[in-house]
C-alpha cells in the first residue's frame, strides 16, 4: 500500500543529489548542456534496468504500444525538457534550496491539473495537504539570503517549472495506464526508456547541429556528466514507479520533503543560509507531506 511512499523518499534524494550536481556543471556548461548530463547516460541505464527486470521477473505479456502511449510520452519528454532549463535558470536567481523549492510549486498544478484534466480525484484531507504545501512554497519564494522582497522573476520562473514537471508527472502516469497488462514496475520502466530515450535524442540532435562547443565542454567534465546522469535516472525511476501507483499531486506533494535534503546539500555543500521565512516553509513542507501520505 505504502510502495509509493518509498519510491518518493528515494526519488526526493537522488533528485536533490541530482539537482546539486547539476548547479555545479552549470558554471561551466550552458543551460542546454546542463539539461543534456540529466538524460544522456540515463538512456543506457534505463535499459539495462528494463533488462534486469524482465530477468529478475519475466513476464509472458506481450507490450503493445498505443497511439495514446506514444503521444504521451512525447508529450511528456517536451515537458520534462522544459521544466529542466526553467530549473537551471532558478539556480542563478536565488539560492540553491529555494530554487528547487520554488519549482516544487508543481504539487498544487498538479492537483488542478489532475482533477479538472485527467478526472483524478483528491479527498478534502488530501487537498489540504496540497494547499498547505502550496503556502510553504509562498514562503519560500519571498526569502532570499539578500533580497528578502518579492521577486516576480523567480517566481515566474518557478511556477513554469512546477508547471512542466506537473504536466510531466501527469501524463507519465496516463502512459504507465496505458500498459495496463504488464505489472507496475515493469509499466514504469517501459516509460522510463521511452521518455528518457526520446529526451536524448532531440538534445542531441540539437546541440549537434547548433551547440557543438557544449558537447566539447560536456566531454571535458564527463565525471560529473556522470554522476548527474545516474542520480537522475534513479531519481525518474523513483517518480515514474510512485506516479504509476498513486495519483501525481500526491506523490508530488510528498516530494517536497526533497527540500529537506536540499537544504542539508545547500548548507553543508554550498556553505549557502537561508532566512526565517526559509525555515518556516520547509517546516510546513514536512507537515504537508505527513497529511498527504495519510490522506
């Protein structure tokens, strides 16, 4: 019942180890390349995980991909590409932590988007995690470590990244469904590859064609190019499996208890503060986060 707790837990942890990777490559590669290390080496990996799990339990079904699948899929990939370079901007607008936690804005879009798009239903305890969760956002998007006023900026910048990630998270969920005849994990892995495959190959065909000086500079930092490729296919594999069980604006909600390990990767690993109002936000993150799994 509690699976898709686990697979959130695991996938806020390596999304945060994944994001401060990511702030790193940034001072040297530009957004595009930035968004590139995230698929790159996750397409291979999504495939030998999609092969262990077809060793480790076979199954005799017969994968067959609709129309539907295919359209959510790309649909997806665009999405998740966006919400990406919108993340990468957050990076150089605020502080790391409440960059991410801006983005976290997608619980509550995909709460609307879900109930009034994709016919997903939230009880009233449910909805008031979301909304909690949604003011710790407030919170966290008026504080800064040297601008404790307002930015319009970053909170747009924020809310059309949660805004991406929503939309992402929710059509992978339409797209797990659509394989109803194979098992939960292996629905999820099938998505995997397919967003993740399709995500790298238009990346790089662009960069290819416009960007060479990118894929240069990627190549020199390869290491971390990495590293940032396998915590963010963990970090998907985590998400696209959770999505698949339980509705998205649950599983996002409880996601947010990713800023907890970002504000730990933010203070010991970046040496950055924050201020009250920070601090006041990740609590009710935490509160929101108790609600909804008990929703």
């Amino acid at each position: 019942m509690f699976s898709w707790v686990l697979f959130t837990l695991f996938a806020a942890f390596t999304q945060a180890w994944r994001n401060a990777f990511q702030k790193q490559l940034s001072s040297t590669v530009d957004s595009f390349g930035v968004t590139l290390s995230r698929f790159i080496f996750a397409f291979p990996l999504s495939l030998l995980y999609l092969w262990w799990l077809y060793t480790v339990e076979p199954t005799t079904e017969i994968t067959y991909f609709s129309s539907r699948f295919l359209i959510y899929v790309i649909c997806a990939a665009i999405a998740q590409i966006f919400a990406t370079l919108m993340m990468i901007k957050l990076f150089h607008q605020k502080n790391y932590a409440i960059g991410v936690g801006l983005a976290k804005s997608e619980a509550i879009l995909a709460a609307i988007l879900g109930v009034t798009f994709f016919g997903q239903y939230l009880s009233p305890f449910a909805w008031f995690g979301v909304l909690l969760g949604a003011f710790a956002i407030y919170l966290l998007s008026k504080g800064g470590v040297q601008n404790s006023k307002f930015s319009w900026n970053t909170f747009v910048i924020g809310i059309l990244s949660g805004l991406f990630f929503a939309i992402t998270l929710l059509l992978v969920r339409e797209a797990t469904l659509e394989l109803n005849n194979l098992p939960v994990l292996h629905r999820a892995a099938w998505v995997l590859v397919s967003v993740i495959g399709l995500q790298s190959t238009i990346l790089l065909t662009y960069l290819s064609l416009f960007k060479r000086a990118t894929l240069i500079k990627m190549y020199e930092r390869k290491g971390l190019v990495f590293i940032i490729s396998l915590s963010g296919c963990l970090a998907s594999l985590g998400w696209f499996t959770a999505t698949s069980m339980q509705t998205a604006a649950l599983v996002t909600t409880l996601g947010q208890v990713e800023m907890i390990f970002s504000l730990m990767i933010s203070a010991f690993f970046f040496k950055e503060k924050l201020v009250r109002t920070d601090h006041w936000g990740l609590f009710w993150i935490i509160v929101a986060a108790i609600i909804v799994i008990w929703a």
